[in-house]
C-alpha cells in the first residue's frame, strides 16, 4: 500500500518588543539568571497582568502580513499544567478566541511547485521559563528571564505533504517575520521554534492518519531530516500492520533519529477557561489599518520589483530577497552601477560563499554594502580584471581596507596599454613554440593556454577583451 504523508506545523515566534507581555521586565537575551524577574512574571499571589500593546501590534501585523481575518474581540485563556519552568502553574494563551484565523502562505518548491498553504490561527500567549540541569553537582535549576516573553503562535492547517514543502513554509515564514521586524528569528536561542505534526494516510483516502508530535527542531535542516525520518519510521510501522502512537518524540540530532518523549496531552488536560484578570482584546479598525499603512515590502512584492527593476532572473531575485537584510545590502550596493547582474552572480556567490564558511550572517559581513559596491565598480569600469577583483576581494574581507587604496597601494590596475599587450603577446608565444606549432596544426584548445601564460605574467591584470583579438591575430600571422 502507498501511503501519503500530512504535516501540519506550528511555529512559535518570539515577538520583539522590549519588555514582557504582561509586565515591564526586560525582554533582553543573556542577562544573569533571574534577573529579567517581578512579581508577576514569577506569578507572586494578588498581582494582575497588564497585556503590553506593543505585543499586540505585532500580532496584527504578522496576521496581515500572513492574510489573515483579524478578531474584533478576542480573549486570552488560561492553559493549566505543573511545571517547574511554569510558577503560575498556568500559561495564558488564546484557545477560544485567538487574535487571528484563517490566513495562508504561498510556497514553491522544486518537486511540487507553487502551493499555498493554510494558516488556521495565530494566537498571543507568554513564554515558559527555563531548566537549567547540571550534571554535575546533579541539580537542576530555573531561570524565569524568559518567563512572560511575548510569544505568538502560528498554526497551519494540515496541508503539507513532503519534508521539502515543510522547508519551504517555515523559510517563508522566517523571512516575512524577519520583514516586518517582529521577530529576530534567531533559531540557536529559540525566538522561532517549530514543532512537526506528522502521519501517514493510504493515499487517496480522506481521512487522516493518527500523528506524532515533533519537537526540538531547532534549524531548517533537521526540521526536514526529523520529518523524512518520521515518514520512514511510521511507512515501517504501518506496513508490519501495526499502529502509530499518538504522542510527542524528540529530534535526536547526533543520532540522527526521533525517540518518545512522552503521549500526547489533550486539550482537555489543560483545563483551559478565560483569565479572569484581563479583559477582552478589542481591536478596531483604525488600529488594524494605522498597522496595515506601516507595512514593509514583502519578500514576494521585492523579489518582483527586483526581477522588473534590475532585469534579475527568478533564481537570483529568490537568493537576494530570502533575507531582509541580504536585500538591503545588495540595494545599497547597486545604488551607483549599472551592470547590477554582475554584482548580483558576485553577491551570491563569492559574498554568501565566503559568510557561510565564515558561519556570518550578512549583517556581520567583512565587507559593507558601500566597499562591495565600490569594488563592482572598479570592475565595470574595466579598471580591474574579474580576477584581480576577486583578490582584492579576498583581502578586504581580511583587512577590511577600502577597494580603490588595495588596487593603488598594490598596482593592481588592469593592463590595457595595447603596446604592452603586443610585447606581452609577443613574449608568450616566443617563450612557447611547441605549443605554437601544435596549435597551428589544429590544437585550438591551446588558445586557453596562451591566455593562462599572459595572466600570470601580469598575475590576472591583462585585459581579456584587448588580449584576446591580439593573440588571435598573431597566432593566425605567426605561420
Ligand atoms: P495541538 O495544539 O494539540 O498540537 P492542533 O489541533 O492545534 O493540536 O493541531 C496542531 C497541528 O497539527 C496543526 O498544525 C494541524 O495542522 C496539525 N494536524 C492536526 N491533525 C493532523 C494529522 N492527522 N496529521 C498531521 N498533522 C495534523
Ligand atoms: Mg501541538
Ligand atoms: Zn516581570
């Protein structure tokens, strides 16, 4: 029997505000355990919640930004369970009513094309705090900072159906998230986790399968991975005519594989019911379109301003608008050339090439938006070779020192002096007469070689486009 996987994802991102969703605490990253505390983030009896509106206005903003119906009247719920990373003994969530519902995201990928898939609701709700366990002195500690974190939760309908589709969905929602400023995206501290709901159906029936519960994911790769290893894990358990067990598993990345964790909480085990303390959030229009009036571009609107704009092709336009940030770089470096192709090719792949074995992102780049433009410029400007660009390249990205004072302090203009270019040529083919003679009686493969000997003369500074009809025209002569 062909079964067909269902996925379904949810995705918690942590939202950007400075200060805690229900209190004043800091929301910063790093600082001593517990200090980021009040009494109402560590759920001190007799304290009350005052919801942050900051937090609000980025929740409206995802909904829009995702084409979702935003509530007039939503409400938050409290979510009961004991934790030690949980003081209230309770989380306030949105179950009932939640802030946002019905939206989509369009998706493409290689194997399945275009396809939009269905966001069921975003809901606001405060982050846990944190165990710390210590294997050595054998104890286990909590750090409550991120307790009351501002979080909203994006869930997708059950509309995705391969690890590649999944993959997709989670680097366009990062990328919009990252767009419209609400969330750092950062994966490694976890504002942006995802958990995997997965199960198989035999393909052509409606209705769905038994799941499982991925969590742990922590980058796009093992959301992928931990997916195709739950579709294999599940076909296997199917096929020997036994049952899938509805229950969380953990990604296990060393290993390579997913184990239980623990069965699956339903929502009954929560108790969910309205939090007396807060009040309804109403949301008016005026508030939905002073938010709608501050959006950003879109990753889909820029990629096509950049195809119409700069003449890019898809391939390019979805490398360079995959992140805000590579955007804005790539913008600022063409602001004053005009082949902006060949700074796109150099962007993608000498810039991305060198960031990602240096493990940067391009906000950390060596090399500014301003000095790669300069570079390009040198370069369209035929005051440098492809190949002394790329040396010069090479040493900002160590020095940090400006294009034009490396190409001036080390001569590394181009030599299009056609004098010099004769005698070069001239040189070359005398120093070479075997591979003349050969090339003479048909070899013409040798052309390249003649080209190699003339740039390491000039270590890569001759003029392709001068030395080029100057050797052919000799070559032919020369017999
Ligand atoms: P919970 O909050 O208990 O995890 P939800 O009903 O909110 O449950 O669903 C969570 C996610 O699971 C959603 O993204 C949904 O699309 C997905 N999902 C629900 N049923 C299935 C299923 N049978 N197979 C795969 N995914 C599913
Ligand atoms: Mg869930
Ligand atoms: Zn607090």
């Amino acid at each position: 029997m062909e079964f067909e996987p269902v996925i379904g994802l949810e995705v918690h991102a942590q939202l950007k505000t400075e200060t805690k969703i229900f209190c004043s605490c800091t929301t910063a990253f790093g600082n001593a355990p517990n200090a980021n505390t009040c009494p109402v983030c560590t759920g001190m009896p007799g304290v009350l919640p005052v919801l942050n509106k900051k937090a609000v206005t980025f929740a409206i903003k995802a909904a829009l930004a995702t084409h979702c119906t935003i509530a007039q009247e939503s409400r938050f719920d409290r979510k009961n369970y004991f934790y030690p990373d949980l003081p209230k003994g309770y989380q306030i969530s949105q179950y009932a009513a939640p802030i946002a519902e019905h939206g989509h995201l369009d998706i493409e990928t290689d194997q399945t094309g275009e396809k939009s898939i269905g966001i069921t609701r975003i809901h606001m709700e405060e982050d846990a705090g944190k165990l710390i366990h210590d294997p050595v002195r054998g104890k286990s500690m909590v750090d409550l900072n991120r307790t009351g974190v501002p979080l909203i939760e994006i869930v997708s309908e059950p509309d995705i159906r391969t690890p590649a589709e999944a993959g997709a969905y989670l680097r366009k929602l990062h990328a919009i998230l990252r767009y419209i400023d609400v969330c750092d995206g950062n994966m490694e501290q976890g504002s942006f986790r995802c958990d995997a709901n997965i199960s198989l159906r035999p393909r052509g029936r409606d209705a769905f399968g038994t799941r499982t519960e991925l969590k742990n994911l922590n980058s796009f790769r093992h959301v992928e991975k931990a997916i195709q290893y739950e579709i294999d894990r599940q076909t296997y358990v199917l096929e020997q005519g036994t049952s899938v067990v509805q229950e969380t598993r953990l990604w296990d990345p060393a290993a390579n594989k997913t184990v239980s964790m623990r069965g699956k909480e339903q929502a009954h085990d929560y108790r969910y019911f309205p939090d007396p303390d807060l009040v309804p959030l109403i949301v008016d229009q005026d508030w939905i379109n002073q938010v709608a009036d501050q959006m950003p571009e879109l990753p889909e609107a820029k990629k096509a301003r950049f195809m119409s704009d700069y003449q890019l092709s898809d391939y390019d336009a979805q490398i360079l608008t995959a992140d805000i940030n590579l955007a804005n770089f790539f913008e600022s470096c063409v602001k004053n050339l005009s082949n902006v192709k060949q700074a796109a090719n150099w962007i993608s792949t000498t810039l991305l090439g060198l960031l990602n074995n240096r493990g940067l992102d391009i906000t950390q780049s060596p090399v500014s938006a301003e000095d790669f433009g300069t570079l390009m410029g040198l370069l369209e400007s035929d005051t440098i070779t492809a190949a002394t660009a790329k040396t010069v390249f090479e040493e900002m990205a160590v020095t940090g020192a400006d294009p034009v004072a490396i190409v001036k302090e080390k001569g590394l203009e181009q030599v299009s002096d056609s004098a010099e270019i004769h005698s070069l040529v001239d040189t070359v083919l005398a120093e070479n007469p075997n591979e003349v003679a050969a090339f003479q009686n048909g070899k013409t493969k040798l052309f390249s070689f003649f080209m190699g000997q003339i740039m390491k003369k000039t270590r890569g500074k001759a003029d392709p486009k001068i030395v080029t009809p100057v050797l052919q025209s000799k070559l032919a002569s020369e017999k």
